[in-house]
C-alpha cells in the first residue's frame, strides 16, 4: 500500500504555513509608523543602522506580539518579520 501512496504524496507538494505577512508590507515611513501605533498598538523599543541607507527597528506590543521593520532614507518602510512572545532582556552591568 505505501508504494501506491508515496508517488501521489511526492505529487502533492510540499505543506505551507499560513504566514501572518504574506509578503512584505511596504509604505510610507509615517504611515507605517501610525499604522503600528495605533492599529497595532505597538511601541518602537529598539534601533539600529544597516548600513547608510537603512535602519533596521523593532516594534512590540503589549501583548507580546512584534514586528521587524526596515525603514530605507527614501522615506518607505517595510515589514520584514512578525512574530509573538516577544521577551525583552535586560543587560548586567559590566
């Protein structure tokens, strides 16, 4: 029986996770940022530069979710990656 059911398995493809994004989101970097504040209830809690032309900013919500966003020096953000359980850390002094 498995030789009868492995070809048509091989023919199905393979499984795909529903993805919360599924592409990237791209606007205006203001709004983009009013779309994760007031929509999405989210705060910008961390930043850093990717290179000359873009940051890179993380976004998270009170409940845990959190969002990835790159925004470029032509004005246009985009989201990258969400997720849920955000967990900040805290460093230890040196």
């Amino acid at each position: 029986m498995l030789r009868f059911l492995l070809p048509l398995l091989l023919l199905t493809g393979p499984a795909t996770a529903a993805s919360p994004i599924a592409e990237v989101l791209c606007e205006q970097t203001d709004r983009m940022e009013t779309r994760l504040s007031t929509r999405m209830g989210a705060q910008r809690q961390a930043m850093g530069l990717r290179g000359p032309e873009q940051v890179m900013e993380l976004w998270t919500g009170a409940n845990g979710d959190w969002t990835l966003v790159v925004t470029y020096a032509s004005g246009t953000s985009c989201i990258v990656a969400m997720g849920q359980d955000w967990q900040g850390l805290t460093r230890e002094p040196a």
